[in-house]
C-alpha cells in the first residue's frame, strides 16, 4: 500500500511533460467560463426564481437538456456545426463548455432568487434608484452566496472538462485533465501520471475548501450581529 520509495522524480516528470503550460491553460479556461456563464446563469435564475418567464417550466426544461444528454454525443454534434462554421477551437471549446456549466449557474441562481423577496428591488425603485442601480446595488449583493456557488460551479466544469476540449479542441488547446488523459493511456509511467492526476484534483479541493472556510467565517460574523447579547455574554 505504501510506496518502495520516497521522491521528487514523478513530479519533475510530470514538469518536464507541460504541467505548468496545462494548468495555466485549465486556469484560464475554467475562469473564462465561469466569467461568461455566472451572469447568464443568473439572468435564466431569475426568470425561474422569480417567476419572471410566461413559461419557467420550459425555461428549466431548456436548461437541463445539456445536462441529460450524453456530453460525447453533444460535443460531436456541435463540432461538425462549428467547423463548417470555422469557429476557432479555443472559442468553440468555450461556448460549449457555457452551455454545459448554464444549467449549474441557473438553479444555483434561482435557489438564491427563490428565497429573496422581490420587495427589495422595490423599495430601492421607491428610494430613487434606477432598475439597473437597484439589481446591483440591492438585489445582487443578497445573492452573492448563490452568485459564488454558481461562478465555482462553473469553474469546475472548465477546469475538469476532458472530451470537449479534446474534440473541439482539436488537440492543440492541451489543458490537464487532456495531459492527463494522454499520459495515462500512453506512457505507461504509473508514478507520473499518478502526480498528474493530483495536480489535477488537487487545486479544486483547496478551492472548496476555501470557500467552506470563508462561508463559515461570514455565518459566524452574521450570527454574531444579530445576536451581539450573545456573543458578549460569558455564560
């Protein structure tokens, strides 16, 4: 169970095979998503949220048809629509990698709309403020919670994504999960491929468990502004 020997020697084989090129490129994949897809995300988690589409129903149904179908029969499909339109690969891995993360943002978002009340957006418009002024500055300040959900959510999918970047990728957008694919079906190196995958897995476990970390700071600040007789009483 345990390892015959101690070392470096799989990590620097795993440098020396494009780690540091393949997660800078999964870094900034997963960031673009999550940049592109939290807002729209959110405007679809609204109109379910609230209520705001004459058919939310449908709107949800939508939404989950990338998540029902098989991602490898989607990503086909698109890619003879894409070539024929000659969408460089880079972008086409993007947009289809959104419309896969839209339907995590979307119910992330419509949790948090859901359990706001639309009174806020209300009494701002009342105060003097335009629609605009009162979903940034009332509204969307009381979703950061579902808003941090859904960017992370969307994160993850760019990050961790395999077949759409291989296929749409064309095999030049190498990020780590493809790096890892491709040394674990042919370099036979176990202890190499064993350090790629948790230079894989590794920096979204530290990122949930930041945010853990941070979303109980902020309950324990919150509880303790509420109840302040509380926190000052000794018993």
């Amino acid at each position: 169970m345990l390892p015959q020997e101690w070392g470096l020697r799989p990590w620097r084989e795993a440098v020396s095979s494009g780690l540091a090129p393949a997660a800078a490129r999964s870094l900034v994949l997963g960031l673009v998503v999550a940049a592109v897809a939290t807002p729209l995300g959110a405007l679809a988690g609204r109109a379910i949220g609230w209520r705001e589409a004459r058919r939310p129903a449908l709107v949800a149904l939508v939404l989950l048809l990338p998540v029902l179908l098989p991602p490898f029969a989607v990503s086909m499909g698109l890619d003879v629509v894409l070539l024929r339109l000659h969408v460089p690969g880079a972008v086409a891995t993007v947009a289809v990698l959104v419309v896969f993360a839209l339907p995590y943002c979307a119910y992330s978002t419509a949790a948090g709309y859901a359990a706001l009340d639309r009174e806020v957006e209300e009494q701002a418009r009342c105060l003097g403020a335009t629609p605009g002024q009162a979903r940034r500055r009332a509204t969307l300040p009381a979703l950061t919670s579902s808003l941090t959900v859904a960017a992370v959510l969307a994160f993850l999918v760019g990050w961790s994504d395999y077949v759409v970047t291989l296929l749409l990728g064309g095999g030049q957008l190498v990020t780590l999960p493809v790096l890892l694919g491709s040394a674990a079906s042919g370099s036979g190196n176990e202890p190499a491929v064993a350090a790629l995958a948790v230079a894989t897995a590794l920096p979204p476990l530290l990122l949930l468990v930041v945010l853990g970390l941070a979303a109980r700071h902020r309950s324990r600040r919150t509880h303790a502004t509420a109840h302040p007789a509380e926190e000052m009483d000794p018993r």
